[in-house]
C-alpha cells in the first residue's frame, strides 16, 4: 500500500482507538486493548459467516 494511503488509513485507526503511536517512536505502532477487542469480534463473526 501507497504510504499516503497508509498514513490515512492509521489515522483513522487511531481515531477510532484501534491503534495509537508510541511516544518515544511516533513511526511505531501499537495495537491498543480495545483494537484486540475488535479483532477478537471480528474474527467470531467472520466463523460464522464461512
């Protein structure tokens, strides 16, 4: 993916409180508890949608 997509793409993760950026490395980031949430939602629902 194209790095400008990219960036648009994490923004939005970041303001949904999916994703945030580490504070000592702002080109880091990390996966926040409610983005592991998500993740384990989505995969349940994509089980049962097979």
């Amino acid at each position: 993916m194209p790095l400008d997509r990219m960036k648009k793409v994490a923004d939005k993760l970041i303001s949904f409180g999916l994703i945030t950026r580490r504070t000592d490395d702002p080109a880091i980031y990390l996966i926040t508890t409610r983005g592991i949430e998500f993740l384990e939602a989505y995969k349940k629902l994509a089980t049962y949608l097979e």
